[in-house]
C-alpha cells in the first residue's frame, strides 16, 4: 500500500503549493519530501527575517505566492466551465460526455496548513502524522461507461482535421475547444498554476528549511524531542520516520512522537521562524521576476472571467 505524498511542487491540479496528494486512502500517511526542483528559481541573497510571528498553527497563514496561484474556488469554476463546453461540444456530434469525477484526494484547510508538518497537538495525539479527514478520502476510483473510438477521436481530437456526420470537428477535439474557450495552453483545459509561480513556491520552502535561522531552531526541536528520548534531527526526520509505513492507521507510537513534536514545535516557535523565513525568500524571489509573474495574475483574471461567461454566473 502506499502513503500520502508531499512534494514541491505539488501537482498543478492540486495547487502545490504543498498540497498533500492522495495515494491510498487506507494509509492516509503524509511524507514530506525536501525538493530538489529549486534549479529554476536562484536563491536570493540570505537575509534575516524582519519579524518572526509567534504561531502555533499555520493553517490560517498566507504567503505572498498566492496572489499569483489560482484559489480553490477559482479552479473549481474553471473546471466546470471546461466541463461545459466539452459537454456542449460533444453534443453537437450526438454524443453525451460525463464529466469525470473529481479526483480522490484530501485537500488542507490552507496552503499552508500542512506545509512544516504537524502543528495541532489535539489532532497530533488523535491522528499522528496521518492529517484529520484524510482517513475520510475514498481511494476508489470512479468507474466511467466505456467509450468508443469515435467518441475519443470526437472528444480529444487526431491531430489532423476532419469530419464526422458533415460537421467539422474541432482542432483538438472538444478538449482543445475548451481549452481554447478559455485561452489555456494547459491540457488540463485551465487551472493549472504558471509554472514560475509553482517553482517560487517551491523553491521557498526548500531555502527556508535549509536556512540557517530555520536549521537553528531545529537544532532546539531536536533536543527538546530528546528530553521524550526521541532522538531526530528535525521535524521532516520524524514526519518521515519509516516507521509509520508498516501500518495502515496512526499507531500509539507515532501519536506519542506526533504529539511531542506539535508541542516542541510550539515551544520554540519552529512554525513562526519556518513560515517568517518561507515568507521572505517568496518576497526577494516574487520581486526579481515581477515582470513574468505579472502577467500571470492577468492570466487568472481572464480565465476566471471567462468561466463566468461559460457558466452565466
């Protein structure tokens, strides 16, 4: 069985912004994985952080990538918009599509609400490092009608023109009409976050966790988790202990170890000097490629718009 997976950046469809992908839900196991796809983003020149909040869950903080990334709400309107026009598409040629279910996939309150790892005791101690409401994903996959060859070609196109019944079918097909309604050059027909705005985000939690602020607070993590006599080097170590992948529920081992974590977390304020250093990076990163990202925030406007325009709301 496999477990959850956290990876920068996160898949476009589930917003990376470090969000966690469902693998299987029997396990429901997040792992955090440090990336290695920085190369894009050059790292700014290392500076401290103006200020270090003191927070004891970030599930209610932002950080400033966000305003070049598309809400949750924003997605779903473009994917229904999507849907429509391949529905509508397809019914000009006498075909009825179903739009595919959503994918089974558990979804954190926030960005970064899971993005340094278990911050809430209470749910430490109930859950261990397998995140509240992940064990209530469905890892079945939905099951669709078969379709036939023509209806394929119809609904994603040959890559040559053609006709079927007299009528021309789109370039494409009716997947590529609707990623053309929307003028998205994504596959998935819109929604996917600009790959500089993923790579930024992506790019910042990796600095941060190798920062020095950051590794130094670690280091007081790691011995206030000592004093429980668990002996890890920082927070990832323990979220990633293999351990917790031989079973398919949080065991009492892993609440205990989730549990001293959350708290040495709180103790040494690891969040609020992760999430100032996180922050700050995004900030230095955002201002040196202001000129490509703005034209993605325009990019958002007009999709979003033109999903209203599609759904007549």
């Amino acid at each position: 069985m496999k477990p959850w997976e956290w990876t920068m950046p996160a898949p476009e469809r589930i917003r990376p912004r470090i969000r966690a992908r469902m693998k299987d839900a029997s396990i429901g196991l997040l792992l955090i994985a440090c990336c290695a796809c920085t190369a894009d983003q050059k790292e700014p020149q290392a500076s401290k952080p103006t200020t270090v909040p003191k927070i004891t869950t970030a599930t209610r903080m932002t950080l400033p990538i966000e305003s070049y990334m598309f809400t949750d709400a924003q997605r779903q309107r473009i994917v229904a918009a999507k849907e429509q026009v391949i529905t509508d598409c397809m019914k000009r040629f006498g075909f009825t599509y179903e739009a595919p279910a959503p994918e089974s996939s558990f979804q954190p309150e926030s960005m970064t609400a899971l993005r340094y790892g278990v911050t809430s005791v209470s749910d430490a101690t109930r859950f261990g490092y397998r995140p509240k409401g992940s064990e209530e994903v469905a890892a079945a996959e939905a099951t669709r009608a078969p379709t036939t060859k023509t209806f394929k070609k119809i609904l994603q196109g040959t890559g040559k023109p053609f006709a079927y019944k007299s009528k021309s079918v789109p370039k494409d097909g009716c997947v590529g009409e609707a990623r053309r309604a929307l003028h998205d050059t994504e596959k998935d027909g819109g929604g996917g976050d600009a790959e500089i705005s993923n790579g930024i985000n992506a790019a910042s939690w990796d600095y941060s966790y190798k920062s020095k602020e950051v590794r130094a607070v670690f280091k007081e993590w790691s011995a206030c988790m000592k004093q429980e006599d668990y002996r890890y080097t920082d927070p990832i170590a323990a979220n990633n202990d293999p351990e917790w992948k031989q079973s398919t529920s949080a065991t009492e081992a892993e609440k205990r170890v989730a549990t001293a974590d959350a708290k040495c977390k709180k103790e040494y304020n690891v969040v609020g000097t992760w999430y100032a250093s996180d922050k700050t990076y995004q900030q230095k990163m955002i201002a040196e490629n202001l000129k490509q990202l703005e034209p993605v925030q325009r990019k958002i406007s007009a999709q979003v718009r033109l999903a209203g325009e599609i759904l007549g709301n």
